[in-house]
C-alpha cells in the first residue's frame, strides 16, 4: 500500500476519496466495510490521487507566482496599475507605472530601471529629512541592488540603499534610513544605537517584521 489516508467511517454505502489542499487524502467509507477493502479501493485509485495532487500544486504555484504581464506592480507595499506606452523610457506618475509593451524579461528589466530612479529621488529627499534631526551629514548616498541588504553604511559615512526599499511600505524605509543615518553616530549595534533608533522609531521590531515579510511576497523581485 503506497498511498496514506486518513478514514473516516459513517453511514453511507459508497465510498469517496478527497485530497486536500495540503496534499494529505481522506477516505469516507462505510462503517462496516472492510479494512482491506477500503485499502484496494485507494489502490486502484493511486494513479487519479497522483494526478489530483499535481494539480493541486500546480495550482498552488501559479497563485504564488507573479507575472508584471498581468498589469500590476509593487510600490512601497500594494500593487499599482501598469499602462502600456509608446514612450521608449519607462516613467511613474500619479499611481501609474508606464512601460513600453514587451515581455516579462523586458517588462522587468525597464521595471528594475524605473525603480532606481524612484529610489534615488526618495531617498536623497528622505535622507535630507532626518539627517538634521540626527545632527549627521552623510558623505554621500549610493543606490545599488543588493537583495539580502536593505541599506548600510560604510566607515567613511556613506550610505548605501537597495532599490528594493522601494518595494516596502514607506514607514518602513523611512526606519531604514534612519537606521543608517544612527550609524554615523554609532558604526555598531550597541544598546546606544537602538536607543537612538528608537527616538525616531519605537516599533523599530514591528518594521524589521515588515521587511522579512515583504521578502515572501509573490511580487518580490528576488532575481
């Protein structure tokens, strides 16, 4: 016997076999049948039951995939509207990402271009913001496209974001920025720097919850 199952007997006189989401298979049999039965019954349905759970996964998949093709994308944490234009340079405005028709691989190169604009302009204004708050002035900003790093900063005081941030909720990459800001002050993560962080952002855990999060979502640009 290959195939586990989990019986449930009742009153009926035929016998039914479910496969759940999850995979696992339930059978529903009579209360009196026999176990053996019950057991050949599943055999001879292995090959339907393999076939069912292939679905179910593909299935599965395909929800947790996202395509840009389908006219939606990401900024600071909820999906946006794409148009279509004739304008070779891709742009954002008013809520609306503009791209020049093509596939997935092309959508998501000029997707990629798009964000390093955005990220820059953001983040220059949002530095600018908080640097004096701090009483800091970093020696300069880098974007660049680090996937396991949302921001640093280097010993000389500059700072370095991946465009990614921009995939986060705003309060989210507002306590980033600030996180790196904090480090000019302190270039460690001594109980020093977090009370400094937390003058700012008190649900500094709440956010770095956040940003884990958006790191599982289907529409993360992991590549």
């Amino acid at each position: 016997m290959k195939t586990k199952y989990t019986l449930i007997r009742a009153k009926r006189r035929t016998m039914v076999i479910q496969v759940k989401p999850d995979g696992t298979v339930v059978v529903r049999a009579p209360m009196k049948l026999a176990k053996r039965e019950i057991d050949r019954f599943v055999q001879q349905k292995e090959e339907w039951i393999m076939a069912h759970r292939e679905e179910l996964l593909r299935q599965k998949q395909n929800k947790e995939q996202f395509f840009l093709s389908d006219g939606n994308l990401p900024l600071f944490g909820e999906l946006l509207p794409i148009e279509y234009t004739q304008e070779k340079k891709a742009f954002y405005q008013e809520g609306i990402f503009f791209l020049h028709e093509g596939n997935e691989q092309e959508l998501r190169a000029q997707a990629v271009e798009l964000y390093r604009i955005i990220a820059r302009e953001e983040l220059i204004k949002r530095v600018a913001f908080y640097a004096p708050k701090l009483g800091v002035k970093p020696a300069g900003i880098r974007i660049n496209g680090a996937k396991g790093r949302w921001g640093s900063c280097s010993g000389k005081n500059n700072l370095n974001f991946s465009w990614r941030l921009m995939l986060v909720p705003e309060h989210c990459v507002n306590y980033v920025v600030v996180h790196e800001l904090c480090h000019i002050l302190h270039h460690d993560h001594s109980p020093a720097f977090w009370q400094e962080v937390e003058r700012f952002f008190p649900d500094w855990r709440e956010c770095r919850e956040q940003l884990a999060e958006t790191v599982r979502k289907p529409w993360f640009f992991s590549e």
